[in-house]
C-alpha cells in the first residue's frame, strides 16, 4: 500500500519521528466507497478517520426537506465526522460520498492506542483537530460577517480549486444551498 500522500499529509502538520511514522502508516487500511454511498449516518458512532486518495465526500445536517452542508472533503484531505470518532458518540450529521472514492482509513481504537504509544502521534491528532477548529471558526465569522458575494470571493481565493471538483448542485460554500452562486 503506498502510503506516499498519506505521509505528506501528516508531515504538513507535525513531522514525526521515523518509528511513530511506521506505527501510524501500518494502521492504516484500504476501502472503496461508490458515489452517492453513505459512510456514516445521523446515530451511528463514527469507527474511522479517513485519508481520500481520490474522490469528493461532504457532510451535510438534514433539517426537515432542507439540507445543510457543512463541509467537503476531497483528494488529500482527512474526513470522517471527527466529533463522532474523537468523543465516540452518535453522530449529529451525516458523511456521504458524491463521486466515486478510494479512502485509507484507520480505526478509532488504533488511533487511541497510537495516541498512548507515541505522545508525537497525540501531538499531531491535536495539532490537526485545532487547525479544522481554527477553519470552523473562520468560516462561522464569515457566516455571520459577509453577503455572499464576500464569502464566494473568498472561498476563490482560499480553495478555487473546488469550483473544479465539487458539483455545483451542493453549492460551494458550507451552509449554503445550490443556486446562491449560479
């Protein structure tokens, strides 16, 4: 299994020492989910963090008729419904696949183990999760502080590459419904 983008991932945020390295990357395992397929469900506890080697997933909350989403994830990305799998309770909101994708994932009990074997591999789950808090937070500000105008520039200065690969019928920016921009 290559493990390539995985490790450039990881790397990006915490550079670990070569035997914590070996210890993460032999955790994780290979799946395939097809599009449209349901990773984790509103009730289910999340079991996995997933790596995307190829292919587009979003997490969306379902009020009624109305959906929400609330976040992409997409080749080279971490995804999995993180609150669920760090806390191991019901998931709030759903994970599903829009295209096609191949995934590494790993369980949440390796993850713990990791965590107590390798105080770098804690270090690195903290550091990660306070960067996605960080990004959660600017977007809440955005959200509350900008017309969409404001908010679809800066998403085009922060990530034009999603206008490529996410479809535009889910919208591009968390929280807004398709037709805002288009």
């Amino acid at each position: 299994m290559d493990t390539t983008s995985l490790k450039s991932a990881v790397y990006a945020t915490l550079q670990l020492p070569d035997d914590a390295w070996e210890d993460l990357a032999a955790c994780w395992e290979p799946v395939t989910f097809k599009r449209k397929e349901m990773v984790t469900a509103i009730g289910e506890v999340e079991r996995y963090v997933y790596f995307v080697l190829d292919g587009v997933q979003r997490a969306f909350f379902l009020e009624g008729d109305r959906e929400a989403t609330l976040v992409f994830n997409y080749t080279g990305s971490f995804s999995g419904v993180i609150d669920s799998f760090l806390l191991q309770q019901p998931s709030r909101y759903y994970l599903e696949t829009l295209t096609a994708c191949r995934c590494l994932r790993m369980s949440y009990a390796d993850t713990a183990r990791l965590m107590d074997k390798h105080p770098m591999v804690e270090r690195w789950v903290r550091i990660g999760t306070t960067w996605a808090l960080s990004g959660v937070m600017e977007r809440h500000i955005e959200m509350l502080t900008s017309n969409a105008e404001q908010k679809f520039r800066k998403l085009l200065k922060r990530s034009p590459h999603v206008l490529q690969i996410i479809p535009h019928k889910y919208g591009f920016l968390p929280g807004y419904r398709p037709g805002h921009f288009f």
